[in-house]
C-alpha cells in the first residue's frame, strides 16, 4: 500500500472521512447539540462529560483534546455549541480550531435565547456546513501522511502471540513507508521500559520513554498500592493473564520494531514521523480518544475478549486475537489474527490487515462504523472536579 484516496486539508494533511461535526464546548449543551444531530442526519455529535468545573491541567488537556478532535483532518467542517457561562467556552474553541483550515460555526445557548432556539438555528447551520461539505472529492495521498493509531482492549493470553505482532509488522511497513504510528497506553507499558529506550532515536527521546513510563508505575503504586502488580481489567485475567508486566511485554508489540521516533504528550500532534509513543493511559475510551486529538486517522485495535468500541469520526478497526472470539463476534470483528494458531504466518494476518486497512481509508465502512459504536468522547482527567 503506497497510497490511498483520501480528502486533502489546507493545512497539509488529509482525511480518510470528510465529517461534519457539531461539538459541544461543554457537557451542558450535550441536549443541544444532539437535537441538532436528530434534526440533521449525517451529523456527527462529538458529546462529552466536561468543559467545566476543572482547573490547571485538566483546563489544558480537556481544551486541547477538544480542537484537536475538532480540528482533525477526518473533519470538513464544524459547528461548536457553548453554553454561555462555561469555563472553556466556545468563542475560545472556534478559532483555534478554524486554524486548521475548515468551516467553523459557533453558537451560545444562552446567547441565542434557550434550547430550543439553539437547537433550531444550529440545525440550519450544520445543514448549511453538510451540503458545503458534499461537494468534496477524494485524491490519491501518498502513504507518508497516514497516522495510524494502535490500541488494544480486553486483552488475552493471545494477544501478544496472534494480534499485537501482526498489528507490529503493520506499524513498521507504515513507518518503513515514511508515515506515522501511535503507540500508547502507558499502563500497559510498564515492565518495558529498557526494551523501548534501547530502540529510541537518540538519549533524549530514551530519556523520556523511561520517565513516561516510571511515572505511571508511580501512579498504579500510589492508587493500587500492593496490588499494582495486577493493574488488569478482571477479563484480562479470565483470558489468561497473570500481571500487568506480561500484558505490557504483548502490548508493546504493537509498536513492531521500529526505532521510538519521540514521546508525546496525551493528545498533542506528533512533530516528526515514524514510530511515536503517546503519554496516555491504559483505558480504551480515553486512550483512543487521545489518539484521535494528536491526529490518528484511523486506529488498528486488538481484542481478545471481544471490544466493540470504535469512536465517532475515525474508522476502528476491530482484531480477533482467537478464531473462537472471531466466529463468536463476526458482526465486531474485522479481521481474525486468531488464524496463526492454525497455522498461519504472522505476514498472512499482516496482509489481511492491510487489506481491511485500505479500503478502510478509501472510505469503506468498518464494523465499528457499520454498527455506531462511538460512544461519547471520554477525555482523560488527573485531578478532582470543583
């Protein structure tokens, strides 16, 4: 795969969906913007739990998640919803986001007279953005500009056997093609710190790999206490799991061998290519929606248990890690890793992946898409609320 067809953007990058999407700046105007969706099929409704009653970092996280899931080259155009009193309001989110070069519309339900008035001239106003947005055609991108995603939830003992080194081989033919990858969930990384600083780019990006990954150790200490060691979900465990360090040592194969081009920070937009590990942690929603903000425009995630999740604007797709799990979820799972077992190469699910991954990005529908498992947009908090 050397390319793909996909919508250019006028800040250089491009998308693989042309989405138009009405966002909340708080989750007070969630009633409003999703009458609006109701109103206008074909909308996206980007709902979500905050905008409010937080300070210091999560002020900054929650403002910066927001444009950039808004400002994403999957998006065409935008239409943001305030409430009128919130603390990240949105006359503050509109032109940030505009920077990125789509139409952005903005609205105060307070200022426009209640709900229902709101929720009446949004609606004309994202009719209007949704018939602009029509007129768009896709093009054929070079390879080099894909950011991929990786994810993995509800995890088994397979996971590190079928799946996650399939996805690795994925990760690496992008990266040896002059794209991007994200690889993330810092919980899930713990135990592995020398084998990732030991592939890092230089000191300085090692540096920052054993820092990421020293303080969330920290935090699963702090919160867990003598019990961090089991930092898994409960269906981890039912799938053969025993500790964190074993899941970590399957999750990072994700990555595949690539050298760790840098580290960022949770939702912040990579500024070099290659293979980039994301400060986020290890839950599916948060961390998926973190992927989303840096600029992911699609997101390879590996199951064991069976995940259905994907996320509103970005094609998900869904890797069985057994042929059982497959078989039992057809209408979930994209792919089935599981076929290693049988026999099988890890380069045959490679292909497969590729395949699924392609006409994904050419526009074809993934199950996540096909069955609306989007959830609402889950942004990862560090402190209390006041």
């Amino acid at each position: 795969m050397r390319s793909f067809f996909g919508y250019e953007r006028s800040d250089g990058r491009a998308g693989v969906r042309n989405h138009v999407v009405v966002l909340p700046s708080v989750s007070c105007a969630n009633g409003v913007v999703s009458a609006i969706a109701r109103a206008v099929p074909g909308v996206v409704p980007l709902l979500h739990g905050h905008g409010c009653g937080r300070g210091g970092r999560d002020l900054e996280l929650h403002a910066r998640t927001l444009i950039g899931i808004a400002r994403h080259p999957n998006v065409a155009a935008v239409l943001v919803i305030g409430l009128g009193c919130e603390v990240i309001k949105a006359e503050f989110l509109a032109p940030a986001i505009a920077e990125g070069g789509a139409p952005v519309e903005c609205l105060s339900i307070q200022a426009e007279g209640g709900s229902v008035s709101a929720a009446r001239k949004g609606a004309a106003v994202a009719e209007a953005l949704l018939a602009r947005a029509r007129a768009d055609v896709r093009t054929e991108i070079d390879i080099n500009r894909l950011v991929l995603g990786l994810e993995c939830g509800g995890s088994d003992a397979f996971s590190g056997v079928t799946a996650n080194p399939a996805v690795g081989l994925v990760a690496d033919r992008v990266v040896e093609s002059g794209g991007t990858v994200l690889l993330t969930e810092n919980t899930e990384m713990i135990g592995t710190s020398h084998i990732l600083a030991r592939r890092a780019a230089s000191p300085e990006v090692a540096e920052k790999v054993v820092a990421m990954v020293d303080a969330a150790e920290r935090r699963t200490h702090e919160i867990l206490g003598p019990l961090a060691s089991m930092v898994i979900a409960p269906g981890n465990m039912d799938g053969g799991m025993s500790s964190i360090r074993e899941k970590a040592l399957g999750s990072v194969a994700k990555g595949g061998a690539s050298p760790v081009s840098a580290v960022i920070d949770y939702a912040e937009a990579p500024g070099c290519r290659g293979l980039i590990l994301m400060d986020a942690p290890g839950y599916d929603t948060e961390s998926m929606t973190g992927l989303v903000a840096a600029g992911a425009q699609a997101i390879l995630f590996t199951t064991g248990r069976g995940n259905p999740i994907g996320f509103p604007t970005v094609p998900v797709i869904k890797i069985a890690t057994t042929t059982r799990l497959y078989e039992s979820m057809r209408d979930d799972m994209d792919v089935n890793a599981g076929v290693v077992l049988e026999g099988a190469t890890l380069e045959d699910v490679r292909d497969d992946i590729l395949g699924v991954l392609a006409r994904a990005l050419g526009g074809e529908q993934t199950k996540a898409e096909r069955n609306a498992q989007d959830g609402i947009v889950c942004m990862f908090t560090t402190g209390p609320s006041f």
